[in-house]
C-alpha cells in the first residue's frame, strides 16, 4: 500500500459501502471459516494488511481476515481512524475480539517534524495496543520519532514503496539506505519491508535488483514488520506469493535467522474488489512452505 492510500477518516470507519452488498451478494463473507492454528505458521505471528479490504467498510475486513483461519491484523488507517471517537474505538475493539484478531500493527502512517502530531499516531496505537507502527517518516522526523519510541515503547517500521511514479524510487526503497539513516537511533527505529516493493525496483527504467531475504538480513534486529507480497513485473501487477520473483522459502529462513518477532502481514492488490480468494491462495503457500521447512 501507499501512505497516500492510508489517509483516514472518520467516514471511512463508519460507512457500509456498497462493496460489502456487493460480498455478500457474490458470497465472499459466506465460505466457512478455517481452523485457526499459530503451529501451521511455525511461531510466526500472521496475518493480512487491511488495506487489501479498502474498498470495504472495517466489519468485512474484519470478517474476512478471520474467515482466513488468521489471529493478527494490520490495520490501515481507513479502517481505524486517528480521528476516531471513544465509542467508535470501543466498536472495533468489540469487532475485533469478536472475531479473535488482534492488531499487530497499523500503518501506514506519515511522519514529519511536527512532534505534537507525531505523538497522536503513537497515542492512537498505544490505545490500539499494537506491536509496531508502519510509517513513512521524513528524514527530519527522525529526532521525535526517536524520542517517542522510547517514550511508549513502540517500534517504527519504516515501509519502503519501490517505484513512486515513473521516474523515481522511493526514498526508503531499500535497507541499506534506511540504515544509514537509523543506525544511530534506538533499535526500535528500523523497518517494515514490502517483499512486493523491493521486487517492483527491478522494473525499468530502475532496474534495481533487491533481495527481499538479503534485505531481511541486513536490517537484523530492526525487523519490526512485513508486507509479505510477491509481483510480476512483467504484467505489472500482484500476483499470489511464490507465483512471481519472490522466494517464500529463502524470506521465511530470513526472517528465523534474525529471530523476528513482529507481524508477517500477507497483502495483495491485484483485485480489491474480491480479495479473499487470492488471500486463501498467499496463506495456503505460507502453511505449506513452513510445513516443507518443518518437515
């Protein structure tokens, strides 16, 4: 996802779109649901980035993400405002213990120079009770977002997004950069890496070759979070994890190697207005490669 695509509001969180009419028409919220188990994922903490939902209100998220036989979410802001009043944050907490999903994270969230409105993303997710925040800070940001990570003890992960446009990169499109930023700021100032974005760099006119596993290596103890995503760039577009560049053995053994203890958050954006069925692909192939790995 895009920061652009993560700004909130509190129309966001309340409407019922007609996306969801549309799922429950078509049968989307009607499969039944799967067997929650963490041991088919190997101690990792799973999940799916609610943006893949974003054209449905917060409760079909919710629903959906469940239905996938999953105990964490990653919340994007549209799906759980900054803005949000006491009684519409008491409703998603209900929603989500509703359906056993905790939220490992929220994001992606901007950061500027601005400290007051910095520390009204880290309140927000300290009420959320998450583990991480996925940001994109500014490089003038880093001082506050230091001071505030020690503060509430929450870690930034900073989300690197390939491509922006035509003709650039994204500043954070890659570890060694976001390093020479961060490598004098506490630990809990580091990343979480898109798999989906690192691989867009190869694209032209970039042609920059990254290794989401290699990439994991370098960041170490910094690793606060993950979009697991995979891309054909060829078609231009998301495919299911494994069915494109990416290696979800070599990610995976990454990810043991540095002892990651943060929020693997599947995310897919090749048809959001019928996510799900992709969905069930990405977490089908996570089970089975760590059932292979195990085996």
């Amino acid at each position: 996802m895009t920061v652009e695509g993560s700004i909130s509001t509190r129309r966001d969180f309340l409407a019922k779109s007609a996306a969801s009419a549309t799922a429950i028409a078509t049968g989307l919220m009607t499969k039944p649901a799967c067997a929650k188990s963490s041991d088919e994922f190997g101690g990792l903490k799973v999940g799916v980035q609610s943006y893949c939902y974003h054209r449905f209100d917060v409760l079909t998220a919710i629903k959906e993400i469940s239905g996938l036989g999953l105990n964490y979410i990653e919340l994007y802001p549209g799906h759980s405002p900054i803005d949000a009043s006491a009684d519409e944050f008491k409703q998603l907490q209900s929603m989500l213990a509703d359906h056993d999903l905790n939220p490992i994270s929220i994001g992606v969230l901007a950061f500027g120079n601005d400290h007051d409105a910095n520390r009204k993303n880290f309140e927000h997710a300290a009420r959320l009770g998450v583990k991480a925040i996925s940001a994109d800070p500014t490089p003038d940001s880093f001082e506050s977002v230091n001071r505030l990570v020690l503060e509430y003890k929450i870690p930034i992960a900073i989300h690197p997004h390939g491509p922006v446009g035509n003709d650039q990169l994204h500043l954070w499109h890659r570890a060694e950069i976001i390093l020479h930023f961060v490598k004098d700021l506490d630990p809990m100032v580091g990343t979480c890496l898109d798999t989906g974005h690192l691989i867009r760099c190869a694209q032209e006119p970039f042609n920059t070759y990254l290794d989401p596993a290699q990439q994991i290596r370098a960041m170490g103890n910094r690793n606060h979070g993950i979009h697991l995503k995979d891309n054909d760039n060829k078609a231009g577009k998301n495919v299911v994890v494994g069915r494109g560049a990416l290696n979800v053995a070599e990610v995976l053994t990454a990810l043991r190697e540095v002892d990651f203890q943060g929020g693997l958050s599947i995310e897919h954006e090749a048809h959001p207005e019928e996510p799900t069925p992709d969905l069930i692909e990405c977490v089908q192939v996570v089970k089975e490669t760590i059932a292979r790995m195990d085996g």
